[in-house]
C-alpha cells in the first residue's frame, strides 16, 4: 500500500508538530485517513522520521467504554521512543506537552523474543511488571475526545509518555492476579479515581497478547527490553500541576508524577 501526497503530507505535518509541539487543527485532516492499515503505515512513516529505535508501544481503546468514545471496535497501539519510558518521581513540565491526560496502567517489559504462539501464561512468566502512569497527548488541538480514531492511531495512538514504577517478576505472578489489581489515582493527595486491572480487555495481560500478534500480523517483532503500557483502567483526567500518583493493590506499590507548569 501506497500513501496519497495527502496522507504523506499528513505524515510531515505530525512529525513537524512533534519536533516543535505546535498541534494541528484536526479539523482539516478528517477523512485523510480512512482505514486501520493506512493509518498504521501513516504512524510508521512518523516513526521513521524520528530516527531511533522503537523502545516500546501503548495500547489504546481497551475498554467497551474507551471504544465507544472513538467509534471502534478494536485496540489501538502506538509506537513509542526510548526517552517516553521514564521512572516514578520523574518530573514533567506542561509546556512540553499540548493537552495531556494521566491514565493508570501496568507496563510489561519483555525478558525474551516475545511471539504470538505464547499463551497469556508464558506472556506474563517472559515479561516483568511495574505499575505505571500513562500521560496521553495529541499532535492535534482540542483532540479528547474528539479526534477521528484514525488520526490517533495515525499519531502513535496519541503518545506522549509512560512513568513506572517498581517492576515484579511476572514469573512469581497469575494471569488472574492481574484482573484483580486496583488502583486509586490522586492528585495532591485527593481521589481523583479508581479502577481494575479488569478494565483493560478483561486483564492486561490479554492486552499484551493483543499487542504482541498485532505486531505479527503487520511482520514487526517484540523483542527482548521492549517496554507495553497495556491500557487505563480508568476513564483520564486532564493533566494538571500537581503531585499525581496511582496507588496499586497486589504487592505492585505507587508511581509517582510530578508536574510543572500552569494549566
């Protein structure tokens, strides 16, 4: 499949609006893109323009909830760089952002070569586990949530970075474990919200499994480091200054984000 001069001109645009955080109006590329597949081609061109290794991928729309907001009937993911991956305590700043969310996720790090014959089981036993904070954001202005879905996943299904915590070898852990997690977020040390890792899919784990034979079917490997934030497991707030942090049952512990900056 070929791109249109539309669609790669639309491919320039997202990478310029990366590099210098001015967003598009969504408005003009509505119906630019059409299609899952050219949608995907339209993120890997983006991708190619940046010039470093993927590290890693974040699932999108792993809710019937999520999945009705943006009219599909799929996840999504999106590639990410090694410099979105960071650590709990890591302190963001608002200006370098356009209008982020915070979402409350688990993050999978693969021990080995990841592959789609692997059950859920052997999925969970080759990767470690950390609980995480996801900070969606948008090449686009006014974008949640009313961006066209095939303009999110055209934008690495709207990444903009992940914060983990602690890792837990998944080895010592069940797949069952994982849909029974809860997380509390709170902001400045106020609920803001909760939920389960039940909302992802089921289990995160099977959004993992989802990611893995997506990448499959499209001839691209998950191999050994590569980092998968697997889906919130609640609804996201808007981000705002302030101290963020997601509190996680099931041995997994807090994240912690520290954000900078007016609204």
């Amino acid at each position: 499949m070929t791109l249109t001069l539309e669609q790669s001109k639309l491919a320039e645009q997202l990478f310029d609006a990366f590099v210098t955080n001015e967003p598009l109006d969504r408005e003009k590329y509505v119906g630019v893109v059409r299609d899952f597949a050219t949608a995907y081609q339209v993120q890997d061109a983006v991708m190619s323009r940046k010039e470093q290794k993927t590290a890693g991928y974040k699932v999108s729309l792993t809710s019937p909830e999520t999945q009705a907001m943006f009219a599909s009937d799929s996840p999504l993911y999106g590639a990410q760089l090694a410099d979105k991956f960071l650590t709990s305590g890591y302190e963001l700043d608002l200006a370098d952002y356009n209008e982020p969310l915070v979402e409350v996720e688990m993050q999978f790090t693969a021990k080995v070569d990841l592959t789609p014959e692997m059950s859920p089981e052997e999925l969970l036993a080759n990767t470690v586990v950390a609980p995480a904070l996801e900070v969606p954001d948008a090449r686009f202005s006014n974008w949640f949530p009313k961006l066209d879905k095939y303009l999110v996943l055209s934008d690495s299904a709207v990444g903009g970075a992940v914060v983990a915590g602690t890792t837990t070898d998944g080895a010592t852990l069940k797949v069952s474990d994982l849909a029974e997690v809860k997380a509390t977020l709170t902001h400045d040390n106020q609920q803001v919200g909760q939920g389960t890792g039940a909302e992802v899919l089921g289990n995160p784990v099977l959004s993992l499994q989802w990611l893995v034979s997506k990448l499959a079917e499209q001839g691209k490997n998950f191999p050994a480091g590569t980092h998968a934030s697997t889906g919130t497991f609640l609804l996201p707030p808007k981000l705002v200054a302030g101290k963020w942090q997601a509190s996680f049952t099931g041995g997994f512990g807090d994240v912690v984000l520290q954000v900078r900056g007016v609204e």
